[in-house]
C-alpha cells in the first residue's frame, strides 16, 4: 500500500506544521518508498502501521513501565520476551535457542514480511530464502575441481544490536526508529551460554564476550534474513573477486563455500581472511577444508562429486529401516531400536520415515522412487 502523500500533507498543514517540517518527512517518506519499504515515522506510526499498542512497543524495548506488560520474576519487574533453552552440540558444548512469545513473534514476523524481505540480496547468499534450496546451494559446486569449505566462528552473535541498526537506518530509516527495531530484533544470551565459550572462542571474540550485547537470537523468525543482510557486503566482495579469479562462490548462513572446476584458480586462506575480517565476521579455523575431485566432496550435507544427491550413507539408513519394517513389523523394529526412537509410535515413526523420503525426492527423484515403492509396501497398522 503506497503512502498517502496528499493526505499527509493536507493533515500537516491542517496541524499548522511547518513547510520546512512537511518537505523534510515527505523527502524521508518518498526515499523509503522509492526502495519499497514501508513509510514509518516513529514508533507510535509503527504500532498503529502494525495493529498493537504503542505502550506495548515501548514496553518490549524497555521504554515504558506500564504495568500490563509487565511480569514479575526473581529479577524484579520486566517483560517476558523469550523463552530461553539450550541444545547440546555434535562435539561439545551448546547452542541457546531463544523463542519470542507470540506478540514478540506477531511483530519480527511483520518485520520480516514488509521490511525485510525487500532489501536485495546477492545471488550467492543461498540460505533461507523463500523457492531456494540447499540443492541450489550445492548445484553451484557440482562437479568440481576442488571445493573449499569455510564456516564463520558464532555467526549469529556477532551480529549485535549496533549492527542491525546499522540495517535500518541504510534503509533510510530515522535513528530513533531505526534503534527501537534494531531492540525489538535483538536479546541478550544468559551467562551461562557466555560461561560455555572455549578458550579459542575467547581469544578470538575478546570484545565480544566481555561487553555481552544484545545479539541476533537464534529462533526469532528475523533473525536468518537480517544476517543475510549484514553478510551482503561480504557476499558483493567474494562476488566482485570470483569473477576476477574464475571460481564459483556461494554463502548457505555461516557455509561459505567456494569451488573451482577445470579453470580458475581459489583464492588463499590469507585473503579470505581478510575479506571476513574487514566485514566484522571471524573464521571457525576448526571449520575449513578442502575437498579434491576423485574424493568425497559435501556441501551443505549434499554430494557434489558426480552430480547433486544425498549421500550413499543416508539412503543406505533409511533403505535398512524400511526393509526392517517389512520384514518384521514396525511395532518390532522400533522395539529393536529403542534408542534412537525412545517416544515413537508407529503413526511417528511413519511420518518420520516419509519425511525423510520426501527430502530424498527433493533432491534426487530417481533415487526415491524405489523407496517410497518399499515404503507403501509396509503394514503400518494405523
């Protein structure tokens, strides 16, 4: 919905408002326009632009004491935002997962939609963004030469508050407002996920763990595409030197990959280091490697040595459970594999088998076709 200039500035004038004060906030609003983004002034247009109350909003930054808003915990009076809990990684430590209450969730979501979503991306930035995949992550690395595969060190956090107000006021956003929804995007983590930081993690992220900001939290529906946006610059420059050097580059959130086929040459750890470095980004150097033609190579969980497929591995995994569940029942199989399905009925396991099936067909039909023929052989019982 386009904003209403004529009115605003016929209401303005009614106001007896300024022509200084009018030309100022009709160049503001036909700047954002210009770049499809939505006019909002200030915080209370934005509350009344999303449907909630203002007191609401301030409230969720911190800007209001109203009593409705307010719950009362061991610290005292404050707002309940998220709901905080933490998932144990593959090799050691955690990850804290922080999901917003509905109203919190309602209003990133509004952000995502109508904001977000229309600042222009890279086309090398392949993670989550709506009809792009990880097979179109890793199509651009299939039959490669050599694949070299870089992660960035705690990605999410060291996308601060400053930073993503640095998102909104690029977009033309005025600073007040541009800070409030950099606090509506943002949390802080507990300190016992700052307390988990490895001495490496430490040492490289010395400012980081000592100052604690509010950071993008893993969870929050705006999170994934305001990292994108940050990383955009970082994605224009390994762009802008791919097709200097002829190698073939794509970004899947914190998997950098780059690829060269019969020609071209990678670029050298020295100078992507720099690139990430200058960009406010660090390199996991636990997390980097290379993988040559003749060997496996892996992007994003998907071979790309001869073609695009699941690995051999997986369909091998999910051709054994469904053999097993034609031969002696599903109740039996996940009798035999407690284990690994401890809360599993057969309707469970059921939908977790065809999930799994489903991703198969996503990226190589082919080699689901036999596995959803054995599937519908299964007496499920249900």
């Amino acid at each position: 919905m386009s904003f209403p200039f004529e009115q605003f500035i016929q209401n303005a004038r009614e106001e007896n408002r300024s022509e200084k004060f009018i030309d100022a906030c009709v160049k503001y609003a036909e700047k954002l326009e210009s770049n499809n983004y939505p006019v909002i002034f200030a915080l209370p247009h934005l509350a009344i632009v999303m449907g909630v109350q203002s007191d609401f909003l301030k409230a969720l930054i911190g800007e209001s004491k109203d009593i409705r808003y307010i719950l009362q915990s061991n610290e005292g009076f404050k707002i309940k935002k998220y709901n905080h809990f933490f998932i144990k990684k593959r090799n050691k430590g955690f990850r804290e997962i922080m999901a917003p209450h509905k109203d919190l969730k309602y209003i990133q979501k509004w952000l995502l939609f109508n904001v977000l979503s229309k600042y222009p991306l890279t086309d090398s930035c392949k993670g989550f963004r709506k009809g792009i995949s990880i097979r179109d992550n890793a199509l651009v690395h299939s039959d490669a030469k050599v694949v070299l595969k870089v992660d960035l060190l705690k990605f999410y956090d060291t996308i601060t508050e400053r930073r993503v107000f640095g998102v909104f006021e690029k977009m033309g956003y005025a600073k007040n407002l541009s800070y409030s929804l950099a606090k509506l995007c943002t949390a802080k983590h507990h300190d016992k996920y700052w307390l988990d930081f490895s001495y490496s993690d430490k040492q490289t992220l010395t400012e980081l763990y000592k100052e604690r900001p509010s950071i993008l939290p893993q969870g929050a529906p705006s999170s994934p595409t305001l990292a994108n946006i940050v990383a955009t610059k970082m994605d224009k420059r390994f762009d802008a030197l791919a097709k200097k050097m002829n190698f073939s580059y794509s970004r899947y959130a914190d998997d950098l990959t780059f690829s060269i086929k019969d020609e071209g040459r990678l670029p050298n750890l020295k100078l992507i280091r720099e690139i990430i470095s200058d960009e406010n980004f660090y390199i996991n150097e636990n997390k980097i490697s290379y993988m040559y033609k003749g060997s496996k190579q892996y992007v994003t969980g998907l071979t790309v040595a001869n073609g695009v497929h699941t690995s051999k591995r997986y369909r091998k995994e999910i051709e054994r459970h469904i053999h097993f569940c034609r031969r002696y029942g599903v109740e039996e199989h996940l009798s035999r594999n407690k284990k690994k399905f401890p809360y599993y009925n057969s309707l469970k396991f059921h939908d977790w088998l065809y999930g799994h099936i489903c991703f198969i067909h996503s990226i190589d039909r082919k080699a689901s076709e036999k596995l959803l023929n054995d599937f519908n052989k299964i007496n499920w019982f249900i």
